[in-house]
C-alpha cells in the first residue's frame, strides 16, 4: 500500500538575523525530525578566515523536535539546543523547569519570521512546478533575495 500525498516540505536553518544558511526539501509524508539531521548537514556558512562552519553554535526549535535520538545527535556534534519536551504528566518531576532555556525559545519567532518572508513569494507559497529540482531553485532565489535584503538595511 502506498501514500499518496501532495506537497513539499521546506526545512530552513537561519541565523540569529533570520537569513537562511540551511536548507532542505522533501516530501510532505516525512517526520519533521526525521529531516533535521539531514537539514543540519546542509549548512555551510564561509568565515573570513579557514574552513566554513558546519554547524551551528545554539539550535532552538519547537516540540516537533523532541526525540532521544535528535538530542543525543545534538550532544554528539557539539550544538547545544533549547527545544521543548513534549508534555508528558507521568515523565515530569515537580518544580522540574519545561526546557533549559525559556529566553532562549522565546526568539524562535526569528525562524517563523523567516518563514513569512519566504511566503512573500508566490512561486514559493503556491507550487505549481512540478519537479522538485526547479522548485528548489525558485526556494534557493528567495532565499538570497532575502539574504540580499538582509544586507542592504
């Protein structure tokens, strides 16, 4: 049997000024955490001098995010992170805080910024095209208008 479902995901990694350095496209039917490891992998930003970063120092994401295995994978690559637990009754101890950091979570609107930037551009808000390849060009050419417009205030 097989899950026929319409539509694209788009997995964005910004910077504290919500400029895109990560991207990742895929199908609508996958796991939200599931993309991440691979949309982590797609960050490179240049630095003046030596290698590019390849990693983020701080990642702040929503409850979708919460798995054992993500943070474990966090640890592992040195990206500390502020993402929410699920709300469990029976896991949560007393006086216990909901996540490490609530000052930290609180500039994620950063990233739905960012979001609503990209939705600014109807190619990129309604698909019409039908591989996945142009549509992703269409993404990449929002995401350097925005980069470019980040650059010119």
């Amino acid at each position: 049997m097989t899950r026929r479902g319409k539509g694209t995901k788009l997995m964005l990694v910004a910077e504290g000024n919500g400029i895109p350095v990560g991207l990742y496209l895929d199908s609508a039917q996958q796991a939200e955490v599931r993309l991440a490891r691979i949309t982590l992998e797609t960050v490179h930003v240049r630095t003046p001098q030596g290698r590019p970063r390849s990693r983020p120092a701080h990642l702040t994401a929503d409850k979708g995010y919460d798995s054992r295995g993500f943070r474990s994978y966090l640890r592992g690559r040195g990206i500390a992170y502020t993402i929410p637990p699920i709300h469990r009754t029976d896991r949560r101890r007393p006086g216990r805080p909901l996540y490490a950091d609530p000052i930290r979570y609180a500039t994620r609107w950063i990233i739905e910024r960012t979001n609503a930037w990209l939705q600014n551009y109807r190619r990129v808000l309604v698909r019409h095209d039908r591989l996945l390849s142009t549509y992703r060009a269409f993404v990449l050419l929002a995401c350097t208008m925005i980069a470019l417009g980040a650059l010119s205030k």
